[in-house]
C-alpha cells in the first residue's frame, strides 16, 4: 500500500511541503469529495447532527431509513448537566412503499407521536438522502405540526448526498437561526461560546475560565445548551468561537442580523488556551480580566513546566500524524506536538478552509505532507513513508493506526476525558506518552 497510487483527481487537495510550499494558494479545499476516494469524512446530515444533537432537551427525528439514525448520542458523547432526552434517537424508519407512495404522513405521525406522549418545546427534523430524492414536503409538515401543538419543529435539510459535511454545519446553524432569530434580548455583558459541544465536559472547563476571570457566559452553541438557554444568546456581546468549521458560519450571520462580533479561539494547548483567554478580555474591553487572565495562564503555565520537562524525555524526536475533523484543531495539535518536541509529519482534516490550511503550511516543518479530505489509503501511504509514530483522529481512523502498528491517541467525539484547557495538557501529553511508548509495539509484525 506504500506504493499506491494516489488518484489523479486527489492530487491538489495533497501539499508536500517539501515541493516548498505555495502559501496554501495552489492546495485544493473546501470542495466535495472525489467521487470513489472513499473520504473519510461523514455526510451533510452527519455534519448537520454533530452540531445539533447536544442541545439536552430537544428531540431529533430522522427522517429516513433506520440507518441513519444509528448516528446518535452514543457516538458523540456530549454531557448535560440536566436534561438527557438528546440521548435518544427517532426515525421514522422510511420502507420501500414509504419510497414509492411517499413519507409525509410517516413523518406528521411520528411528531405527534411525540408531541402527545412528551410535549416538546423543540423538535428538529432530519431530510436524509432518500428524502432529497422522494421529494417529500419536510417543510410543510413541519410548519403544520408547529401550529397544531404550537411549538418549534425545526427542519434541517441535509440529504447526505447534497454537499459534504460542511454543507451540514451550514444546515445545522440556519435550523439554529431559524430558532434564535426572533427573541430579541437586553443586551448583556457577556459571551456566547459556539462550538463547543461539551465533549468529556470540555465546556465546563472553558466556563471555569471564564468565571474566574469575572466573563459570564449567556448561552452555549451546543454543548449542554437547552432551548431556553439559546433563546438568551441574541443578548450577548460577543461571540466567541471554538470550533470555527462548524459554527463560524451561524458567527457570521449573528454578527450581521444581531450586531454580535465574533472571535475564533481554541482551547487545546498552552499557547493557545493562553492567547484565548486574553483576546476574550481584550475583544470584552475589559481591562480588569485581562489582568486576571495574564496573572491566571502564567500560573497554570508555571504548574505545568515540571511535568513538560518530564515528558518530553520521553516524547522528544518522536513523529505525528493528525487527522481530524475542522482547521483550529489541527493548528493547535501541531502547536501541543511542537512543545514536546515532537515533529508532524502528515496533518489533514476533513473540514479545513484555505486560512487554516495557510497557517498550518506556516507551522509544520520541510518534511510534512498536508491533505485535505483524505481516505485511508492516503493516510497509511504517508503515514508509513515518514514513518510516524502516532496518529491522532478519531473513531474512523483508529483501526488503521492499530493494524499498522501505530500508536493513535483519540481526538474526537467518542474520548471520555478531556483535552481542553490546561487539565487537558496533562490528560493529552499523558495519552501521548502511553501510546506512543507502549511496550505492544515491539510485538507488532506489520506486512509490509
Ligand atoms: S449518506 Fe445519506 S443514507 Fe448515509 S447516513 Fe448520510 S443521510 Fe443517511
């Protein structure tokens, strides 16, 4: 497989930094897969739920057949702190006759279905592929169910095959306006955080932060967010931005039709849970958290040089390969790598823009090569002519590190402990060394 070939389409969403680069211009992104590269990147209505499912008391109807539905809390793992009803999933489980004759009236019964046993305030529906084919009205169904028990029932277009997995985050944040748009709030001081889907309680920390820098937070997008809660956001002073893949687009579109200014932040790693945390104070006009935040990072930072020290014996000249799903991701993995003294040799994602895809050319070494939306045949041809240790992704990508004999170390949505913020360092640099320095390897026999 080293030698396989890469498909000729493929070729310009692949960078090698050692051809020197072209400032990001001449690397292909942002477009939709190559049709037979078996993309590793999930589909529009995929995208769409990753972005929706963790409001906590909203019910998610599938509208398609059952094995769409499959995708469900179970493989995402964002925590509430009170409502649990995200955790269920519901289709309504379209059959051949329903593709023949239609699925509107499947569709009206399991809304109400719904309406009368649990009487929601929220409800989104899902089109999926054999919707977009089948035609069925989503829309006027759902407007008609909305006024029959005056609630929200939300559609959300995302026939799989209708774009790719970004196309969905769009359709997930136009549902949200669709939502938010017509609650006008006072206005308050403090920030909404998108993005954020409260993975491992990752939110939690990023609130803690925030709290003890005196910033309050009004509303969340999605992570353990409730529709009550969303309907606040409108009232925020800035938006700040954690996954920028996913949300940026619902960022825009609150700055322009709510006046919210927004920044992008990440949250992994020192450097930039740091540079996030003053930028907040700075964007806030708030002269009096930034000082906290300055006094508070350095402190953090300090407790941390001990155990940096100590690990990066162990993980120095060490090499990584990261594939993962949005831009800000990447940049601070590369950035987490570079402290350890570590190198990255392969880095993609499936969702990166051409700004992100800029920064990571500026960040990785002459030896890397840099892949948009790539298939596991790319990861494994790359991964083994640069010989990388570990690879860091997520569920998809897992079984091939294994059967390689590379280390890997989850990234995504399914990981039970968090990642973020300065507690994540640690879990993070820990998993690193666990894997990387495993003894399994050495038994490994890997053809060749
Ligand atoms: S590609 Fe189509 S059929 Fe497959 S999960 Fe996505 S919406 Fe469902």
């Amino acid at each position: 497989m080293e030698n396989a070939r890469v498909l000729e389409e493929r070729k310009e969403f692949i960078l090698h930094k050692s051809d020197g680069g072209c400032g990001g211009n001449g690397m292909k992104c942002d477009a939709n897969s190559v049709s037979g590269a078996v993309s590793q990147r999930a589909c529009v209505y995929c995208g769409a739920r990753v972005v929706l499912n963790p409001i906590t008391d909203a019910f998610h109807i599938v509208h398609g057949p059952i094995g769409c539905a499959s995708y469900t809390w179970d493989i995402r793992g964002s925590l509430s702190s009170g409502e649990d009803l995200y955790r269920n999933s519901f289709s309504t489980d379209l059959r051949e006759s329903d593709i023949i004759f239609g699925g509107e009236k499947k569709l009206a019964a399991a809304i109400e279905e719904i309406a009368e046993k649990y009487h929601p305030k929220l409800i989104f529906v899902y089109a999926t592929c054999i919707v977009g084919v089948i035609g069925d009205d989503v829309n006027a169904v759902c407007k008609g169910m909305s006024e029959k028990y005056n609630m929200r029932v939300i559609p959300v277009k995302s026939p799989g095959f209708s774009g790719n997995k970004s196309v969905g985050y769009k359709m997930a944040c136009n549902a949200i306006m669709e939502l938010i748009s017509k609650h006008n709030q006072p206005k308050q001081e403090g920030v909404n955080i998108l993005g954020d889907f409260n993975l491992a309680g990752e939110l939690w920390i990023i609130e803690d932060y925030l709290a003890k820098l005196g910033i309050q937070v009004v509303s969340t997008f999605t992570g353990d967010s409730s529709y009550e809660s969303l309907l606040k956001s409108p009232g925020a002073r800035l938006n700040i931005v954690q996954c920028a893949g996913s949300s940026t687009y619902l960022a825009n579109r609150m700055e322009e039709e709510m006046g919210i200014p927004y920044i992008k932040v990440s949250f992994f790693g020192i450097e930039d849970t740091t540079n996030s945390l003053i930028r907040i104070a700075e964007a806030l006009n708030n002269t009096e958290a930034k000082e906290k935040a300055l006094a508070f990072t350095k402190k953090e930072t300090e407790k941390l040089q001990e155990f940096l020290a100590k690990y990066r014996k162990n993980l120095e000249g060490k090499k990584a390969a990261i594939y993962v799903g949005g831009g800000f991701k990447a940049i601070s993995l590369i950035r987490q790598f570079q402290l350890m003294g570590m190198e990255t040799v392969v880095v993609g994602t499936q969702t990166g823009k051409k700004d992100d895809y800029e920064i990571i050319e500026s960040l990785v070494g002459s030896n890397t090569v840099i892949l948009d939306d790539t298939n596991p045949a790319e990861l494994e041809k790359f991964m083994k002519a640069k010989n990388a240790d570990i690879l860091v992704g997520g569920v998809k990508e897992r079984p091939l590190a294994y059967k390689l004999g590379i280390a890997f170390c989850d990234h995504n949505h399914e990981r039970k402990h968090p990642l973020c913020g300065f507690d994540g360092v640690v879990n993070f640099i820990k998993e690193i060394n666990r894997s990387i320095n495993n003894p399994v390897w050495k038994y490994m026999k890997v053809e060749g």
